[in-house]
C-alpha cells in the first residue's frame, strides 16, 4: 500500500532522528538537508539506504545529488513506491 507524504515524512524524520539526532520536529518539507539540517555527505548516504529499506524504493547515487532538500526526497519516494 502507497503511503502518503505524511507518513513518508515522519518515516524519513526518524530515519534523520536516528543518524543525525536531530529531533524529528525539526525535519519540515522546506529544510534543505545540508543548509538546515547540517547533515554531512557520508550521514545522507546512510539516511538514502535506511529509506530505501523502509519505503521499499531503490534511491540511485546519481539520484541523491537532486534530493538537496526534505521535499525532494519525499516526493521522490511518494512517485517511487512499489
């Protein structure tokens, strides 16, 4: 079953709680992932692979460089679902 972008959101914002510690109120559709969250290359990497294991979508690397804020990444996820 698809899931919306609000699941997808509090799904990714515990995927980011988990790497980062960043309280998962703080991750907003409108943060930019690197200017908001000040989450590093290496920790995006870990998050990609945590959220394609949860959501069940295949995120390619060159894919990732597009996914610079959290909307992106959620709109990415909601058009790729199984």
């Amino acid at each position: 079953m698809a899931r919306s972008e609000q699941e997808i959101l509090e799904g990714l914002a515990e995927i980011v709680n988990e790497e980062t510690g960043l309280e998962a109120e703080e991750v907003q559709m409108d943060k930019s992932f690197t200017e908001d969250l000040d989450i590093d290359s290496l920790s995006m990497m870990t998050i990609v692979v945590n959220a394609e294991d949860k959501f069940g979508v295949r995120i390619p690397d060159d894919e990732v460089k597009n996914l610079t804020h959290v909307k992106d990444a959620v709109s990415y996820i909601a058009n790729n679902q199984g």
